[in-house]
C-alpha cells in the first residue's frame, strides 16, 4: 500500500442546476479526490487550509474515510473557501456566482516530515505558486506526481503554471483546455506538444465523451460510463484524478498497461459523482459498489 | 456469404472544407455504404439511380470492387442528383449550398427477383416513401434490415418514416437525430424509446466521440477511432452504415455480440472516409489495411 498525498481545496459550494440547489454544502478539489482516493488501498492525507467555520463533523466523515486530515490547517477566525456556482440545461456550460478566497488567500502548504515520502502526489487545482512549493518540499526519491490543473490558471499564471508542469509526471486536463494549453488544433496535436513540455503522460478528459491517455508512442482510449441521469457534475474532474490516483496506489509497477486501468478506475470514479449533489454519492460509496460498476463497465465496452 | 441489398443515393456531390474545395466528384449514400461493405465478404448489390451526365468509369470501379450495379438506372436524358455542401472550422457543422434532386425526384426503385431474397438490406438515407417501397418488394423471410435515416425527413415526412422504422430491425442515427426524433432529452432515454417504435436494436453515432448500441437490456459503447487529421466527414455516416452491414453478412447468426463487432467494424471504416475527400480513401482501400487498423482499434481500446 502506498501513502498518496493530496494537496486540494477543502471548501463550501453552493451549486444551482436548471432543477435544483443545493444549499451550502461540502465541496473542494481536494475532498473530491480524497473521496474518491479512499475507495482504493491506499493511506492517503489531505493538504489544504480551512476557515473556523468549518464543521467539525466534515472532517471527522473524511477521518471515517480512512484520509488522514492533520494536514488541514483550521484558521479559527478565517472563513472557509467558498464557491458557488450555476449549471445551465447544457452540463458542460456554467458560470460562477461567487468565489470567495477567504482563508486559501494566505495558503501556505506545509507538507509534514511524514508525508515528504508519499509515493504518489497529486496536485489538486490550485494556483501554481502552491502547487510549487508543495514540489519543493518533497523528497526526490521515486514519486509519481500528478498534475490537476485549469484554464483559469493558464490565462493568468501562465508562466508558474508552465513551470509546474516541467516538474510532474501526469497532467490531466480536459478537452478544451489541452487545445488552450498547447495552441494546437486537434487532441492529438495537443497530446504531443504537452508531453513536449515535461510530464510522461497526459491524460485529456472529454466529459461525457471519455477519457484519452497519452504517453509518447502509446495511446489509450475509453468511453464515459453511460449515467443515465447527471445531478451535478460538480467534482467529476476531481472524483477522476482521486481514482486515477488511487488504483495507481494499489500497483506495483505503474506501467502503461497500469495507467489504462487508472484512466477507466477514474472513469468509474466520476460516474458516481455525478449522480448526486455535492459530495453526496461520493461520501457513501463502498468498495463492492465500485467493482460492480468496473465489471458493468467492461461489459460495456468489451468486444 | 450472405447477399446485401443496398438502397441509396449514387451522385455527384462537390464538397468545400475550410481549406479545400473538392471539384465535382463522386458520392452518395449507397456509394459509400457499397464500397464500405465491399471490404467484407458480402455479394452487395446497389439499387439506385443516375443520369446521362454519370461517368461510367464510376460504374466500373464498384464493379471492381465485387459490388453488382445492375440494378443502378440509367436516365439517359436526366442528371444525376447533386449535392454541393461547405463544412465549417468545426466538423460538426455543415451548410447545403445546393441540392439538386434531378432524376432522383422520381426514383421508383424496383428489386429484381435475384435480390428479394437478400439477407441484409441497407435502406440508405432517402426518403421514407422510397425505403417502404423497397421494404414492399422484398421475400418476408428472415432479414435484417438496417435503416439510416436523417434530421430531415423527421422534419419533412415524420408520418411516412415512423412507418419504416416500425418495419425495421436496426436503425442507425446521430446523437441529435436520435433526441429529436424521441423527443427526449438523454440519449438512454431516446434509445429506449425508438426501440418502442418497432427496431430491435439502435446504433447512436456521436461522430468523433464514438457510438453506442442499445438492444432492450443490453448496451454497449466504442470510443472513435482516432483520426488524426480529418480531411472531409462526407459520407462518414454511410460508410459506418456499410461497414456495419458488411460485417454482420459475414457472421452465421447475429447476435448481440456480433452486432457490438459490427459497430467497431463500422467505426473503423468510417474513420477511414473522412481521411480522404469523398471516396478517395474509401475506393483504394484493401481488406489488409482494415485488418490492420481493426488489431490496432483493439489495442487503443482494451484494457
């Protein structure tokens, strides 16, 4: 079993569909992976920062998850990141109500002497000045360093972001913001000009559409897990990263053949997201669950 | 090797792309669903019709491929229906410039007593009038008869076309095609929904994202071949529908598990179509190339 650490916002969002709100619920890059992350054999610890308001009954759930949370510091008189957000009928069109930095604002990730051996790093969306100095502070050994980030980041902190880049193993992103980061035209062009930029791999996610892996010379492609019924997209991408994460915690050996197998566990992963508002599915998942999904999948897809 | 009895448009089509323009060359449905199937083990047969304005040399190439054009009128005074259409930046969005039915406006189609005994029947994109009476002609022993249809006539002659979905077994269309005419608003929603009106099984195309068979209670999806440079979608949709035919006129007994074959046999071909202008690909294609890129959709897709 391997130790992954998780640097990611611990949040509150609240989140509008054309059917539904949600209230004031938990939310946060990095709660999404941990989530997602503790479906896997894995010891996991969350980096991130929250504000006195933060209910102490959030972290005691993701402690129950079996995630380590002594990495996320309380600001007693700070508030906690919020977000709030809305979906329109089209699920991959939304705009921002309101962010509100609050404590992630003074952000200065620490990573403890007994995480700075973690095997597997995942860099959750964040500015990439944190996510740097979270590199920083890692040992040099053997590590595989994923890489979460957006377009937000690339219109304005391109440069940190650039450099970010240079240093981590696995980039995810998705369709549009691969075209973005790259200037190119086609995901295949993109693919290659990304991988021209450091990572040994990049993984391009299409929503609905799936997901594509890329490494020099290899290519892997999978379908989204067919939902019938989407709730809230909100996290997909971060549900995504935590199961890519987790099941490359469980291998020996990350491979290419290893990798294809995190790309359809993150796959499955998102699904479930999905199908509920916030954190609600994700929190209430069990291992069984999630296998049974991975084999309705291969049926899905196998030939 | 069964016999495939192929309806559809033989044309002149003149295609403008954001970067080329292709001059008046060959096209249609049933052009490009014959030569498609022509790369399986299927006697095919067209049935269609052109005017005196229709080169011959266009006529020797099907037969050369094994596809009989026999039953391909001949209006001697008439022109052969034209299409001219410019695609945009993104593929997915093309406008008619000029259609010109010609000698189509009175195809009456007749099917010669060789063919009434056809085991697969492509009914090609044409109008619903035209499909029926096909259906009309043929020997009511076991078929499988495979419809493609479009947005157009679910606009145009909603009536007559229900009419031939109710008498068909499979039905292949587009994502949106298959929302508009279900009425829904999921895709799984309209897949279950056609089924009511009569087919046994639905083929959803969603372009370069791949496509999904549904079957009451089964379901399978393939991401798309991935293409690296498109040079023109024309005749994508057919060329699927072709290879899909051809591969299920090889098999013994179509089941769902050959039918899950034929939709990877058709998304490889069509991803062949659109790395040419019109049937530039498509008419030097050979049974090896296919092979291969058939091994190599397995290794990008199994995990």
């Amino acid at each position: 079993m391997k130790k992954t650490l998780i640097v990611g916002t611990v949040a509150y969002d609240e989140i509008e569909t054309p059917t539904e709100s949600s209230g004031k619920i938990l939310g946060g890059a990095g709660t999404y992976i941990g989530l997602s992350a503790s479906l896997f054999d894995t010891q996991s610890s969350i980096i991130s920062i929250v504000g006195g308001d933060f209910e102490k009954e959030n972290l005691e759930m993701l402690n129950s998850k079996g995630i380590n949370t002594d990495s996320i510091e309380i600001v007693p008189k700070g508030k906690t990141f919020y977000w709030k957000g809305k979906y329109h009928k089209d699920w991959n069109k939304r705009d921002t109500l309101s962010t509100q930095l609050n404590v992630l604002a003074d952000f200065n990730p620490i990573v403890k002497d007994e995480n700075k051996n973690a095997e597997i790093i995942v860099l959750g969306n964040l500015h990439p000045l944190v996510q740097n100095t979270v590199l920083d502070q890692l040992d040099t050994n053997k590590k595989c360093v994923i890489l979460d980030t957006m377009n937000f980041w690339m219109d304005n902190a391109l440069d940190e972001l650039m450099k970010v880049i240079g240093r981590v193993d696995i980039i995810i992103i998705n369709d549009e913001e691969a075209l973005q980061l790259s200037g190119k035209n086609t995901l295949f062009a993109a693919a290659k000009e990304i991988l021209s930029f450091g990572p040994s791999q990049i993984v391009i996610k299409k929503g609905e559409h799936g997901a594509m892996l890329f490494e020099d010379g290899e290519f892997f492609t999978v379908p989204a897990f067919p939902v019938e019924k989407v709730k809230d997209p909100t996290g997909a991408g971060d549900s995504f990263a935590g199961g890519f994460a987790g099941y490359l915690s469980q291998i020996d050996e990350i491979d290419f053949e290893g990798m294809k197998l995190a790309v359809v566990n993150g796959t499955v992963m998102a699904s479930f997201c999905v199908e509920g508002f916030g954190t609600a599915v994700m929190k209430n998942l069990d291992k069984e669950t999630v296998d049974n999904r991975l084999k309705e999948f291969k049926k899905y897809t196998r030939y």
